[in-house]
C-alpha cells in the first residue's frame, strides 16, 4: 500500500546507489512511499567475471531490476571501474606495499560513492543521493552537517563515513540511520521485494568470500622470511609480511607451546628486514600501544576543535570506543593520539575515527603505534 506523505516530495530527484542488497532495496522502497521521484542506480566497480563467465555483479544488478520494477522506478547502471581501480585498488595495493593493513571502504566511500557517484547522479537531476549505510545526519539553522552514528549499533557504519565533508553530506540521506536491520528485511519481505532474504555482503567488496592471501598475491610479489620472537628466537618462516596484521592469530602455523600453551600472535614486523615479529598470549603486552600517530586527516565537522581535545575513537571497524587525547601538530596535518587506557592491536592503515558521543567527528589513517615510546611496527 502507498503512504501518502504530508508534504509533497515529488518534485525532489533521489538517486538511490542500489547494490542489489536488502538495505538498498529498502532505501529506494522507503522514498518511493514518500512520494520522491526515485532512480535507482547500481555501480559496477569490479570485473569478477570468473573461467565461467558467471559475475555477482550481473546477478546483482538483475536482483536490481527486480525490485526497481516491483516498486515502480527506473533504473540504470554505471560503469566505475576505471575510477575505482585508479583511486582505491591503487591506494589498497600500495598500502600493502608498505606493510600496512588498509580500509578500502573509508577511500571507497570517499573517492567513489560519494563523489564520481554523487557527481553522475549530479547529471541526472538529482537533488539528492541515498544510500542504505546506517547513520544518522542532522544539520544546524545555517546547513552545516553532522554525522551521527546509525541507531543499530551493530550495524553503524559511520567508521566508514568519517572522511566525508559537511558539504558533501547535504546532498546526502541515510534513509535507514534511525532504524534497526530487523525492521529492515521485514519491510523488504512485507513489500515482497526479491532481495528480504538475501545474504549481508561480506569482508573487502572485490575480495568477498574469496580467498584472501591468493587474491592478494595474484597482484603483489610475496617475499617469504623469518618470523622470530623479539629476543631473537627463529620460530618459522612467514609467506611474506603483507598476508600478516598486527594481533593477528590464525595462519601462523606455529601451535602454543611450551608449559602454558598459549597461542602465538603477530607483534611486528620489520619491512627493511623482512621480518615478521611474534609472541605469545592474547594479552601480550608488546600488543598494547600507548599511543599512535595519525596523518591524512578529514574531519565531518568544521567546528574548531582546538589543538588538544579529549574524544573516544575507534581504531578499527568493529569495536567499542576508548577515550583519546588528540593533540595536533602545528600545521594540523597530523595527530598524536594518547589513550587513557592502553589499547590492543593497533594496525597502521586503519582509520582512527574520532567521536564525541553520538557524533562522528572524522577521521585519520594511523602511521605507527607506540608503547611509551617504543614503535611497534617498524615500517
Ligand atoms: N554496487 C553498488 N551500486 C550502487 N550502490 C551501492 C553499491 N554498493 C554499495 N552501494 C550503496 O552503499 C550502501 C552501503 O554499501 P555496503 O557495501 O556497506 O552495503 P550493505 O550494507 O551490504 O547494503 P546493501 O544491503 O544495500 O547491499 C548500500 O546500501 C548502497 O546504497
């Protein structure tokens, strides 16, 4: 059934960035019955095409078409391909080049769906875009945005958001940000949309459920070395120091040992040396980091913060904030960020998102991890 809305929206063009997911199918659903003048978009980013000439792209794209015609709109497709290559597969392999674990979702989100998208859906009359990310926007009297995190706290995706502009965002809604993802596919499965059931996308977009360490190796040289304990212990041979992330466990293949038994993790590496550091237990305290340095800053707000301002951050995707003192150099290019609390596996590539309670106020990519004044990866 169509919800009539107060005011009259049908003058307003939303491009919607339809993946061919539930939460997508649910934003254009939601807007439609709100009586917006809806186009789907889907963007093709990745040729996967596999020896069958079988592509989740093309399958996505008609599940696509299936819920466009069902709810009513039009729908095209565009090819990015080149522009994703150039600007966030480049930036993934070099970062894996310098021993580095990247986010190439925070670059996506920057370089691509919000701007070569933003800027085709410009051209197609849009006033606005919409995307199924859970977050939440808000604005004061003058326009200026604010990016909040989306109300599921399972699903906030402002992490991956913070290096978005408030200029940006006023071309943009979140049309899921103040729902929960159950309420999403029982919407989608109400409407009989063919995407209810469908599976969440997992890990790296162009990776998905492949396997990792081969995917990366068909595009970078892998140069196998020791892997030893900081005392200098040979305790194996690792495959090459990009397969390997800070506090990681699995794939080591070196079981625990010894009288306590415990698991071995990655606590290093030296990339001039090749070497790949390991220790024991979960809680090994060459884990711990007492602060980072952060460079390649973008913050949402355009508030003055300060040079020295007390936050929560988060240091990786799926975890709870810790509380940080950002302190910025002079020419505000980078920051130093000391925890109140010493923090676990601290990974140079991954963003550091800054909070302030519900808000999200940007972001920076980590360049080292320190322990007093120890530097934990020697990169
Ligand atoms: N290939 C694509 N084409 C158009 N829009 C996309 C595409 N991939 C992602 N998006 C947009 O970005 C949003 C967030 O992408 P993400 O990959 O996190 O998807 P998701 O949370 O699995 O959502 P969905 O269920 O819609 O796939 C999507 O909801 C969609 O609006």
């Amino acid at each position: 059934m169509m919800v009539k809305s107060m005011t009259d929206h049908s003058n307003t063009r939303v491009v919607v960035g339809m993946s061919g997911g539930v939460d997508s199918s649910v934003v254009a659903l939601l807007l439609k019955q709100q009586g917006y003048d809806v186009v789907g978009v889907f963007m093709k980013n990745w040729d996967d095409t596999d020896e069958n000439g079988v592509c989740t792209a093309t399958e996505d794209y008609k599940d696509v078409a299936k819920v466009a015609d069902k709810i009513g709109i039009p729908y095209y497709s565009i090819n990015f391909e080149k522009e994703y290559w150039d600007r966030v597969f480049t930036y993934f392999l070099d970062e894996y080049k310098k021993g580095r674990t990247p986010n190439p979702d925070v670059i996506c989100n920057k370089e691509i769906k919000f701007k070569a998208f933003l800027d085709y859906a410009m051209d197609l009359g849009a006033d606005y875009i919409a995307t199924g990310h859970y977050a939440r926007l808000s604005h004061d009297e003058d326009g200026t945005m604010h990016l909040l995190r989306g109300v599921d706290s399972n699903k906030d995706q402002t992490y991956f958001l913070s290096q978005l502009d408030s200029a940006t965002l006023q071309k943009v809604m979140f049309p899921l940000g103040e729902m929960v993802k159950p309420d999403v596919r029982k919407l989608a499965l109400n409407a009989g949309l063919a995407t209810a059931k469908k599976k969440d996308s997992v890990g790296i977009c162009f990776i998905g459920e492949k396997n990792f360490k081969e995917f990366l190796g068909h595009y970078l040289p892998a140069t196998p070395g020791k892997m030893m304990t900081f005392d200098g212990e040979v305790k194996g041979e690792h495959a090459g120091l990009m397969y390997y992330t800070i506090g990681q466990r699995r794939g080591l293949g070196i079981g625990g040992d010894g009288e306590d038994n415990e698991p071995w993790f990655v606590i290093g590496k030296d990339l001039k040396k090749n070497i790949l550091y390991v220790g024991k237990g979960y809680h090994n305290p060459h884990l711990y980091a007492t602060h980072l340095d952060a460079s390649d800053l973008h913050f949402v707000t355009n508030e003055d913060l300060g040079n020295d301002f007390h936050v929560t951050a988060k240091f990786r995707y799926r975890q709870k904030d810790s509380g940080v003192t950002v302190h910025f150099n002079d020419d505000h290019t980078a920051v130093t960020v000391t925890f109140d609390d010493p923090v676990r596996a601290i990974t140079p590539g991954q963003a550091v998102v800054f909070y302030r309670g519900e808000e999200c106020l940007g972001s920076g990519m980590i360049d080292a991890a320190y322990n007093d004044e120890r530097v934990l990866q020697y990169i």
